[in-house]
C-alpha cells in the first residue's frame, strides 16, 4: 500500500487561508457584493455553505489551494497587518474582530 504525505487534493475542491471579519450581506445589494468579489478581490463564505463556518464571512486571500505563487512563498507582519488595516477600513470594524480562516472549498 501507497502512503501519500503533504495536502491531497482533486480537481473539485481548493485550499484557502484567507483574513476575514463577520460581514453582514443584507447590509449590502447584490452588486456590491459582486464589486466585493469580482473587482476588490474578498472571498466571501456563506453560513451554511460548503465551508462550514457559522456566520458569513468577507476576507482576502493570504493562500489559494489554486495558485502556485503560493508555494513556499511567505508574508510578513507588517503585510498581513496592511491587509487587515485594509479591511477595519473599507468596513469600519475594530482590528479586533479581524481573524485568519482555513479550510476547504468546493471549486
């Protein structure tokens, strides 16, 4: 028998690290949310969805099972703090509630 060692992955799901805050749809219209998405770059996680999490989620993307440039690089704190600073801005949060989240998507 094979052991396979490190992440194993089909062409049906990705891996993603991404720095989020509780992020409230309703608040918003759906083109604001696909401005979120398609134009500012956030990944959004809805409650109940495919990747488990207990409220719906806004963030940016720190890795992505499906992008290489990933591999092996890394971020700096000051970095990922920039990207968090982005988020308490563009939603008026406190620096408080931004966290990292992990876990598997379906593509």
């Amino acid at each position: 028998m094979k052991k396979r060692q490190g992440f194993v992955s089909n062409s049906s799901t990705s891996s993603f690290v991404i720095l989020g805050i509780p992020f409230n749809d309703d608040a918003y219209t759906e083109a604001q949310i696909e401005d979120f998405e398609c134009d500012k770059g956030y990944m959004i996680l809805y409650e109940g969805g495919e990747c488990g999490v207990s409220e719906t989620i806004i963030g940016i993307y720190i890795a992505d099972g499906d992008d290489t440039c990933f591999g092996g690089e890394s971020m700096s704190l000051i970095e990922l703090n920039e990207k968090a600073e982005k988020l308490v801005y563009e939603f008026g949060v406190n620096l408080s509630e931004v966290k990292i989240y992990s876990g598997v998507r379906m593509c």
